[in-house]
C-alpha cells in the first residue's frame, strides 16, 4: 500500500512499477521496450528449474529531455 503512496523523485521518474504503472507514458515505454525484447529474441520465458536459483529484473525508469530541457520521452529498461 505504501508504493501507491510514494511521489515521484524531483525528476519525474518513478522509482517502483506500482507508481509507473499509474502513467500513461510509463506504462507506454515499459510495452516498447518489452515488444522489442521479443522481438530481438532476447530472452525465453520458461518455466524455473528444480533446485535453481531465478535471477530477478525490475524495471528502470529514465526521462529523456532535449537541448531545451523539455521531455522528449520516457525510457524504460528491464534489468536483470
């Protein structure tokens, strides 16, 4: 309950999914960057192997801003 409570940082760029997700344009750069990871075949989603550890990811949030400083777009990056 608390994330859906935290601000975003003085940059504008959220520091969890729970406050991207509310943004139109986060949730916008989170879906390109996912089509592209599919579609350079990055990655395999599998089911876990037995007695092996799963390496985690979560999601990276960056704006983007022009020569003017006006935002250009909002970068999402998975990360393992």
């Amino acid at each position: 309950m608390w994330s859906t409570l935290c601000t975003l940082d003085n940059s504008g760029e959220p520091s969890h999914y729970k406050q991207a997700v509310l943004s139109e344009d986060w949730r916008n750069a989170m879906k390109e960057e996912f089509e592209a990871l599919q579609k350079q075949g990055t990655w395999e989603l599998l089911p876990p192997p037995i007695n092996r550890n799963v390496i985690g990811s979560k999601w990276v949030y960056k704006i983007k801003k022009d020569q003017d400083g006006k935002v250009s777009r909002h970068k999402a990056r998975l990360v393992a």
